[in-house]
C-alpha cells in the first residue's frame, strides 16, 4: 500500500518528538479516522522564521510520514510562507505516491501547521498588548 519512500520516512522521522520550551503549539484530531497531530514551533521573533519544529503524531503510516514531511518543508520558512504549504506539497515532499485514502492525512498536517501559527500570533499579539 505504501511507497519505499513513506515507510522510510515513516520508520526515521527526523522532526518526531516534543518540544521543551517551544513558542506555539497547534493540535488537531481527524473525527473520522482518530488520529491526532501535534506540532511545536519554536519562531525566531525578528525574523518570524521557524527555526526548529517537532511532531508528535497518534495516528496512521501516511500521518507519521506526513508529519515529518512538513516539518521538513516549513522549518527555515517565514510563518507566512509556512501557512502557504498545501498538502499537495506535503504529498510531493513524500514522494508523490500516496494512496488516495490517506489523502487526509496530509491535510491534517497543514491544518495542525495552521493551527501552530495561529497560536503563535494570538501568543505574540497578547504578549505586546501586555507591554
Ligand atoms: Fe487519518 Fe491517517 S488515517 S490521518
């Protein structure tokens, strides 16, 4: 079912594990299938870049490999061009052949991306309202 590429992938995933001190955290689940993402950034503040980010990931092959695949695409990146990254990207990064069915699964990566970043501007919004 699953490409040379995505079981490798799948099997040493460079970006799995948590992050201490990061500075967003985004989670979603898919209802359909239970699987869950978790992604930490940790942003340079000047530049806006992701200088590090990590996964944790409860859920299927094509998640895990996922995961790892944009991880690999949005670390370096501004937060701008990460909330860019379409999952048709993600599927590239992993290789192109993914199973029509675990198509979801790379979506659930750009959304739990989004939902880092999210976290991100409301965390940096509210800390300059404090100031
Ligand atoms: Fe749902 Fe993989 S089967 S994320």
């Amino acid at each position: 079912m699953y490409s040379q590429k995505i079981i490798k992938r799948f099997k040493n995933p460079k970006f799995a594990g948590e992050m201490k001190n990061s500075d967003a955290v985004g989670q979603v689940g898919n209802m359909k299938c239970g699987d869950v993402m978790k992604i930490y950034l940790k942003v340079d503040e000047k530049t806006e870049k992701i200088k590090d980010i990590k996964f944790q990931t409860f859920g299927c092959i094509a998640a895990i490999a996922a995961s790892d695949a944009m991880c690999e695409l949005a670390k370096g990146k501004t937060l701008k061009q990460a909330g860019k990254i379409k999952y048709s990207d993600i599927i590239k990064k992993m290789g192109g052949d993914v199973p029509k069915i675990k198509i979801h699964c790379s979506i659930l990566g750009t959304e739990t991306l989004r939902e880092a970043i999210k976290n991100y501007e409301f965390k940096s919004k509210t800390k300059n309202h404090k100031n």
